[in-house]
C-alpha cells in the first residue's frame, strides 16, 4: 500500500464543493485506488466552522461539545475558522 500526500491550495468555507476541490487537486486517479479525505477538509467544505472573533479556542470547543450533547452541531459564517 502507498500513501501518498496531495498539496492544495488553501480551502475556504467558500469552497463548498468537495468533488470540485478534489478535481482541481486531483485530476486523475488509477483504477482502484482509494481516496481518503480529512475531516477538516469535509468540514471547511460543509460551513462547519467558527468565525475567528467567536472567542478562544477552548471555550468553542466547550461550546460544540455542549451543542453535540443536545444533537446539534454549530455552522458559521464564511469569515471563518476551521475549530481544528
């Protein structure tokens, strides 16, 4: 098996197609191969992340985890941060 990294340009909220972000940066892929994405790039591309004047990071962190408890997660706007 080989793992081998992809390089992209950076990846906005604004980017909110995952297939076209893969397609930009991955032009062709052989038969068979698997593609795995990282969270934080499904996560950018869904809008789930936090503005960055939404406060330090470890009381977002709380506050996801609270909204996770009650089975909501948090979307933002697209002046945005990734929590991770």
């Amino acid at each position: 098996m080989n793992v081998v990294p992809i390089m992209t340009d950076p990846i906005t909220p604004r980017d909110d197609d995952l297939l076209a972000v893969i397609d930009r940066h991955l032009p062709s892929l052989p038969e068979k191969s698997i593609l795995a994405v990282a969270s934080k790039i499904v996560a950018i591309c869904e809008g789930r992340v936090i503005p960055v004047e939404a406060g330090p990071k470890s009381a977002l962190i709380e506050g996801e985890l609270a909204h996770r408890a009650r089975g909501r997660s948090i979307r933002a706007s697209d002046n945005a941060c990734p929590l991770a």
